[in-house]
C-alpha cells in the first residue's frame, strides 16, 4: 500500500501531553473528521491582499520607502530562477545579512509580478552565515553590561539576529516543503514567502537603527538555538508549523510589549516605536502558522491541539 506522502511529514504516534498551553490562536472545537469549526485571524485575508510593502526604511514618521533612487544591486542575482523554491535557495545561499535582507524582498517582489511557479528546489543544508556575529550557547550570551553597547542597542542587536534567522526559517520552510505542493497547496507557499519579506523588512528597520546609534548588526556574539530548532523540523511539516509560528514567534508577541517599555524606559522613543511595529506585524505570521496547522491537521484527520501538544513532548520544545 502506497503512503500518503503527507504522512511522511507528520510524525507517526503522539505521547501523551499534560500541558495545559493552547496554541496562539487556535480556538477549536472539538474535533471530528467530518467537521472543524475554526475562525482564522480577521485580518489574514487582507494581509494576503495587500500590496508589496516597500518601506523598507525608516524615516522620521514611521515607515517609508527608502529616500535614495531604488537600488537595483544584487537583482542580477535572481535573474536565472524560474520559481519561487529556487529564489528561495538563492536567498537561503547569501551569508551577507544586508544582502540576504535585499534579496529576500526582490525574490517575493519577481514571483509576484511575474507569476512565476512554486517549482521544486533542494536547499542547503543550513543557510549561508556572515564571519559576524559568533555564535555561541545561550548560555555565553554577555548580559547587558558586558556587551559593550548600551541597553538600547543591546535589545536591537538581539532582535535584528531574530529576523535574520526568520528570513531564513520562512525561506527554508518554501524551500523544504516543495516538493509537496501539490498536497500543501499554492497558498501554503506564497504565505511563507510573504511573511520571509515582512522579516526582511524588520531585519533592514534593525540594521539601520543599528547603524544610527552606532553600531552594527555582528557586534556582539549571537546564539544559534533558533535555527537547531528549525532543524529539529526538517522532515515534518506539522513539527515546523508548531516550532516555529506557534512557539517561537507567539512567544515574541508576548515579549514585543516588555521590550517596547524597556526601550521607552531607556529612553530611546524611535527603537521603542520600530519595535512596536514589528510586534504588530508579527500577528500575522503566528496566524499564517495556525492556518496551515490546522488545514494539515485536517488532512490528516488528526485534532490540533492533542497534535500540538504530542509535537511539544516528541521535540521537547518547553511551552511555559
């Protein structure tokens, strides 16, 4: 008998979870086989509308375009890929982060204007990493007062290491789960793009404020626990959505607020309003990740939360 290859991407048997933590979001009802009654985010659908977001800096209001001609560098880089799971690699392939960063956009920008295909496209083992900044433990992280950066730029630096890493956990995400496309679906993918660009966008508000205050993104060492996470979810669709929308970015929705008033605090009114609106922009991408969660689950024939909760014990990933 022929498996499904969708179950090849979930994982087989579920231990049993006494957590008690429901997914962000995720407000079901009981589950049947026959039926789901699940509300997505209100505001999804007009996030998957809306136009290409080119404000890439940020100006004295907020956001806006960036003040100079469009610098049209490095979309030569692009120009032989016929796919979306391609430009992707292409982005996943590219160490320097302000390039990445450019990159990422560009990719989202040519497959939508010219309606290219999802396509199928291996991708690297890991993405390609700039000499700056080392990555060490969690552990060897330097608190604050022995960083050599004011509290400020501390908190930026962190941060701007977070994008990073989502431009490339969003990319992968395309990138892996191709050849599944027909099973997943075209909008699985053109989601995940989407929210790669939002983080390329955060990451080049990062930089620049980086640069304002005198600093820059490599400055200080950085941790690699975002991607061994990601990894732990390289065969399993349903693991990635629970790893990476579900956990680690509702987590920054909870910690976007306490940042913001630590940066208000601190005194610094502009990183503490560049924040906020990441924090912001990130609901939709914990809401992309309850989707699709919840539609692979009813492909399956599996109840989401009990899925979830037996993902959080099989991966060991601590949800308090």
């Amino acid at each position: 008998m022929q498996i499904h290859p969708l179950k090849l991407m979930l994982s087989p048997t579920f231990t049993r979870c006494s957590s008690n933590l429901t997914p962000y979001f995720l407000k079901i009802k009981p589950f049947s086989s026959s039926s789901l009654e699940f509300s997505p985010w209100s505001g999804l659908q007009s996030w998957r509308e809306s136009p290409l977001n080119k404000n890439r800096f940020w100006g004295p209001n907020g956001p806006q375009t960036p003040p100079s001609s469009i610098d049209t560098n490095g979309t030569s880089l692009l120009d032989s890929a016929s796919s979306l799971a391609e430009l992707g690699a292409l982005v996943l392939s590219t160490s320097d982060p302000l390039l990445k960063s450019k990159l990422s956009h560009l990719a989202f920008s040519k497959w939508r204007n010219e309606k290219l295909s999802i396509g199928v496209y291996d991708p690297p083992s890991r993405p390609a990493r700039p000499p700056k900044p080392e990555l060490v433990s969690p552990k060897e992280i330097p608190a604050p007062k022995d960083s050599g950066m004011p509290l400020n730029a501390y908190m930026l630096h962190n941060l701007a290491h977070v994008e990073l890493n989502a431009i490339d956990l969003a990319w992968d995400t395309v990138v892996r789960f191709s050849p599944f496309c027909e099973i997943l679906g075209e909008g699985f993918f053109a989601d995940f793009a989407h929210v790669a660009d939002d983080e390329s966008r955060h990451f080049a508000w990062c930089s620049q404020r980086l640069d304002e205050l005198g600093f820059r993104y490599g400055d200080m060492p950085a941790h690699n626990l975002l991607w061994r996470e990601c990894e732990k979810s390289s065969d399993d669709v349903a693991a990635r959505l629970a790893v990476i929308p579900l956990v680690q970015e509702a987590r920054g929705l909870d910690a976007g607020p306490r940042l913001v008033q630590k940066l208000v605090g601190f005194g610094d009114n502009k990183t503490s309003k560049i924040v906020a609106r990441i924090a912001d922009e990130e609901v939709a991408h914990v809401a992309v990740g309850v989707y699709w969660f919840v539609s692979v689950c009813q492909k399956m024939g599996r109840a989401p939360c009990s899925t979830f909760k037996g993902l959080a014990d099989l991966l060991m990933f601590n949800l308090r």
